[in-house]
C-alpha cells in the first residue's frame, strides 16, 4: 500500500497517533499543521522517508489549491475542538471546522478520497435505550456539533468521500488531551482519589485512538464499498452513563470517592446510545477495550502529570 496521504491537524491529539500508524502501514503522509501550541508530537516520524510536513494553516486556501493535487487521500483533522472553544472564538471556529473542509471538498477531484472525522455528538439528545445508527436524524446542539454535521453535508452530498462519526476518543497520545471523558476521569481520580459527576445518568459511546487510527485505514482499503455514507465508529461494549464509566475506574482505583452533584452541564448535551453494527458489518472490529484506555492513563500518570501541554 503506497497511498500518499495529506493529513491536516496532524500534529493533534488523533494525528500524532494515525500519523505513525498510516507509515507503519506503508503509506507516505504528509502532515500540514500550524503548530500553534508549539507541539513536537511527531518527531520520531521525521526519519521516515515517507514522512513530510508542510508548517502552514489549512484556512491559508493558496497553499492550500497549490498542495491539495498532490495527493491520493485527505484527511482533515485540522480543527477547533470542542464546544467551549467553538464558542468563544465562534468566526474562526466557522473558517476552519466548516468552510476548510469544504474548500478540501471543492478542490479535489472524485479520483481523491476524503476521510472526515465527525462527531456523533451530533446525534445530541437520544430517545432512551434507542440506539442512534446512521440513519438517525441528526440534532446537534452545540456550534461545534452544528458545523461537523455541516461539514459532513456537504461532503457526503459530493460523493467524494467517507465521513467517521467519532465516539467519544479515550487512550494517550504524544498530543495528550485530558479533557476528553475517559482521559480526564482518570487523570482525576489518579490525582484526586475523587470524581464529582454532574449530569451522571447521560450515556454516551467511547473508542480508543488507535482504533480510531484503524477505522481511517479501513476507510482508505475499503474506500469503494464506503464512499459517500457515514459511519460510527465505537465500541459496541461501551454505551456507558457518566456514573458507569466512573465506577468502571473505581475497579482500577478502589480508594476512588464517586459523588454526584449537578454543578454544570454538557454544552452538546450529549445523551445517547450508539449502533457500530454498519462499519462491523463491513469487517471492522474496535481491539482496545475501556478498560485498555483506563490501565494505560493510571500507567502515564506520572508523566501526564508533568506535561507541558494544556488541554484542548
């Protein structure tokens, strides 16, 4: 396999994991990043020789048109994540999460694939023990879940390309985030030995990154059979409540104190259930587990402890 693929973001918390995995699995990737948080997530890929990086910013549509023709697959991961951060930078949130992604959609021709990772926070409030699958009606709540689901209209209208509606994403990264649900639990209850829950019964759905890393490969082999429908992408065995997950951690930390008390809310009001059947019905299979995701945070404590990096 000698695709050549063009990942934007991909010094981020998914790209500096699918970054060397894609090499590994004998592609040539080229990451486009603008490296505003002074990142070095990727610097064991450089001796690679079929590695590349571009420093630039994928709102910089020039450099853009000039790259894009060069390349079998695009992935775009370049993103303001997050609603929080949607919300307080709203324009800016809009050029690079809605109109770079249609830009990218614009600029390649149908011989390029493109691979785009939603969230299925867009699904926002599921009707109880009902599992949301692909033909769900969407209902995003927050900016950030409106322009995915955007995003993914346009490109899924095109025919051009596969969109992955991403589980909520757990597991480390060179480019550790530990504001995600899982990550930050646990980081929580290593330092803390307490876990404070708000909104408690609200489930959602988890996947580690490095499946997710494996679902964009599977994306690029099986392109044909996959392009122009979405795919959720998570672990079958983890629709789990706030309250679920918490407890699951406490298997790991016994001296862990759970207590329940609604001093916030979610922002996309994330409270749903999740079918995978259709990408597992296609061969695609999660290997990481929850508990996976949970051993490996209490084994990095500490170092995660130490990090340089803040969250995002």
């Amino acid at each position: 396999m000698k695709e050549n693929i063009l990942i934007t973001g991909g010094s981020g918390y998914i790209g500096s994991v699918l970054t060397p995995f894609l090499l590994e699995n004998g592609c040539k990737v080229t990451v486009l990043d603008s490296l505003i948080f002074n990142q070095n997530s990727l610097l064991s890929s450089f001796s690679n020789p079929n590695f590349n990086f571009i420093k630039g910013d994928v709102t910089d549509f020039e450099l853009m048109k000039k790259i894009l023709p060069n390349y079998d697959v695009v992935i775009p991961l370049a993103a303001m994540v997050g609603a929080p951060a949607c919300c307080q930078h709203p324009d800016l949130a809009k050029r690079v999460n809605y109109d770079a992604v249609v830009f990218i959609i614009e600029n390649t021709t149908s011989k390029q694939k493109i691979l785009f990772p939603n969230t299925n926070s867009g699904y926002g409030i599921g009707q109880k023990n009902k599992f949301c699958d692909e033909t769900t009606p969407l209902n995003p709540i927050s900016l950030y879940g409106k322009l995915k689901v955007d995003a993914e209209k346009e490109l899924l209208k095109s025919k051009k390309g596969i969109s992955l509606r991403l589980a909520t994403v757990f597991g480390i990264s060179p480019r550790m985030r530990l504001d995600l649900l899982v990550n930050d639990f646990t980081f929580r209850a290593c330092q803390d030995k307490s876990l404070i829950l708000f909104e408690g019964d609200f489930k959602r759905n988890y996947i580690h990154i490095r499946d997710v890393a494996r679902a964009f490969l599977f994306g690029i082999e099986n392109f044909e059979k996959m392009k122009g429908e979405a795919y959720n992408i998570g672990l079958s065995t983890a629709n789990l409540s706030k309250n679920e997950l918490a407890n699951k951690i406490k298997e790991k930390i016994k001296d862990l104190y759970i207590h329940s008390s609604e001093i916030g809310s979610d922002p996309d009001k994330r409270d749903y259930i999740v079918s995978n059947n259709k990408i597992e019905s296609l061969g695609y299979k999660p290997k990481y587990s929850l508990e996976d995701g949970i051993a490996e945070i209490i084994k990095a404590f500490p170092v995660l402890v130490k990090s340089q990096y803040k969250n995002i």
